[in-house]
C-alpha cells in the first residue's frame, strides 16, 4: 500500500513571485503536498500559483501593521487541513500562539519559519520567541546558521532547529546572463547607448527605501571618480521620493552625469545588460535577496555590514572571496573595498569566479528546499511519537 503523502499547509502574509519557486521545488518530492494560505498585500502583489494549491485568506491589521491577525493561522491548524502546517514567524501576529495552540490540540504538526531574530537589540522580541514561540512549535526553521546556533543553546530546542538558507530561483538569472552573452554585438551596444562601456560602473538594484543609504553610494563614486575619470553608478528601482532626493544629492555633488537612474525593471532579460555592464555591486546597508541576484551575474558584492541591522543573505557574503563587508555607514572603508577590487583584475576575476560557485552550490532554491524538506518530515514524525 501507498504510504500517504504529507499534507504541508504554508500560512504566508502574501504569495510572493520570488517564493513560488520554493513552494513548487517542495511540492515536488514525492511524499509532500504543499497548499499554500495567503493574504494580500498592496506593496507584494500576488502571483500565479505553479504546482501548488493556494486559499486567500485576507488579515486584518491595526496601529499600522503592528499588530496582525491572520485567521489562516486557527482556522487551518486542524487535520481536516493539513497534517503539518508551516507558520509565519512574524511576532506580530496575534493570532499565531492561538494557531499554534489549536495545531498542537488537533494533532497537527507545526513548523515555525522567519528570521527569528530581532534587528537593533528586540530583546523583548526574542524573549516571546523563547518563552511562547519556540516551546510551542515541533520544528523552527531558520534562514541563518548564526541564529540557529543561538536557539540551539537551548537543549530544549538543539534537535528540532534546521536552517534552511535563503535564495532565489537562478534559473531565469542564468538563462538571461547567457543569452547576453551569446550576442556580444547587443551588449557592447547596450553599454555603448547608455554610456557604460569604459566604465567602471558600480551597480545597485532593490527597491530604494532610505534604510539603503544611497547617499554612500554617491560618495563613493565621487571618490572613484578621482582615479577612474569614466565611473558611473547605476541605481536601478522605481522612481520614488527616496530616489528623487538620491538624484537632488547627486546634481548637487556634480554627479549627475555620472549616475543613472534607469527605474524599475522586473522582466530579467532587461535587467540583464545592466548587470553584465556593471564591475561591482554596491548596497550599502542591509543587503537582502539582491546579493544572490548580483552573484547570479558573477558580480563581486560590497555591502554595509551592522552588528545588529542586518538579514540573514550577508552570510553568504564572505569577505575577501565573493566581494567585501564594510562597516555600516564607512564611507571610507567603502571606497577602499572598491578599489580593491577595481585595481587588482586577478582579484575581480576570483570574486566573479566565486560570486558564481555560492549560488551554484551553497545557495539556490534546490537546497533550499532540500533543508526544509527535512525539517517539515521531522515535524511529521512528531506525530508518531
């Protein structure tokens, strides 16, 4: 007889385009069945499902988003639903020590998954995830090794933390990159028509938020510009008022023909000369997903690092090998980093070599998913103890 498949039910604030990848790759193993329960939001639109079910449910919020209720998180949590159920780890839903109460009382299995970390301190933060969270779940799942060896200095909670490290789906990524580069002709004249093709040219791609701190960015470029007269920076996200004030300091700097503004860009295939006529990747504070996006393109990344204020992706970041960490909000150091790399060809080629080999095999969708796998099957075999 056929060994039933395990019903894994996702509670998600949204259904995410860059997220459909993970949900699909797990849904794809043999002995799992993924449904994925959402709600909505007006700044991460929801996409197509792809190998996977899905129920909207919507949240309810008040005191701006600070406090969450997301019915998905009770009205799942029963057998009738799922057999294992993964929750948002987000704190502040209210709603998620009840679901995970009612899991435990139907006999459902339960995986507790986010950062698990507060930024700049959130002592209070992480006293809730050790005093009401972390007792309560049969698995937590981290995206970070560093938080993980935190919570398993509790023996209470060393066998059932995995860490399942964050990525994006490559695929597109590689796909674009090599059909740019199977047309040299098209790219040379990309970077001839947008005045990139002497270079340097020092990238950034996200969506501009002042936690950025592009104004770094700016400063660096002014200090790169005394030893290479044809640097350029690109910033590359929807035009804003954060991007008009960035673009109001760069007139002011005179560099403002020194730096583009192109918007945003989604589809991968027009991203892709921006990315294959750039040097460096910049982001000068709390980098996120873009690192993989920027090592998929085989770019070297220098990224402000802050003790506190940073996600989980800079792990991937490792200094002197697949780009360079500076101290948060060090201009100086900053630009030091840069000309490194823009002064030592070797260099640039090993951290471009390297940039490649992370996402090829320490952090891509397939591992991903192979770690949460594991952690979803321990969960389900809590139910057998």
């Amino acid at each position: 007889m056929e060994k039933p498949k395990i019903r894994v039910l996702f509670q998600q604030p949204t259904l995410a385009e860059y997220r459909v990848p993970l949900y699909r790759k797990i849904a794809s193993y043999d002995d799992i069945e993924v449904t994925v329960a959402h709600g909505h939001s007006p700044n991460l639109p929801n996409c197509e499902a792809d190998g996977f079910q899905t129920q909207l449910v919507l949240e309810k919020n008040w005191f701006g988003s600070k406090v969450i209720w997301h019915a998905a998180q009770t009205s799942f949590a029963t057998r009738d639903h799922c057999d294992v159920m993964v929750f948002s780890g987000n704190i502040r839903y209210l709603s998620l020590v009840p679901g995970l109460r009612k899991a435990r009382r139907n006999g459902v299995a339960t995986v507790l998954w986010g950062h698990h970390r507060a930024k700049s301190g959130g002592k209070a933060a992480n006293w809730i995830r050790q005093k009401y969270l972390f007792p309560l779940a049969d698995t937590i799942v981290c995206y970070s090794h560093a938080v993980a060896d935190q919570i398993r200095e509790q023996p209470d909670f060393r066998a059932k933390t995995f860490v399942a490290p964050n990525a994006i789906d490559q695929t597109p990524v590689a796909l674009a990159r090599q059909q740019w580069l199977d047309s040299p002709e098209k790219l040379q004249e990309f970077k001839t028509e947008h005045d990139l093709a002497t270079g340097p040219n020092l990238l950034f791609v996200s969506r501009i938020k002042p936690r950025n701190k592009l104004e770094i960015m700016l400063d660096v470029l002014t200090k790169v510009a005394k030893k290479f007269q044809h640097a350029k920076a690109i910033i590359v996200g929807a035009h804003n008022d954060e991007q008009k004030r960035i673009e109001k300091l760069a007139q002011q700097s005179g560099l403002e023909n020194r730096v583009l503004f192109p918007g945003a860009i989604y589809d991968q295939r027009q991203l892709a000369p921006w990315f294959l006529s750039s040097d460096i990747f910049l982001y000068p504070s709390q980098i996120g997903l873009s690192l993989f996006h920027a090592f998929g393109y085989g770019l070297p990344v220098v990224a402000g690092e802050h003790p506190e204020n940073q996600n989980p992706e800079l792990e991937a970041l490792e200094h002197g090998k697949n780009g360079f960490r500076f101290t948060d909000g060090d201009t100086a150091e900053a630009t030091d980093c840069i000309l490194q790399i823009l002064e030592n060809e070797k260099l640039r080629h090993d951290m471009s070599q390297h940039a490649l080999s992370t996402v090829e095999n320490r952090f891509n969708i397939d591992i991903m998913a192979e770690h949460f796998v594991r952690a979803i099957r321990y969960a389900a075999e809590s139910l057998q103890k």
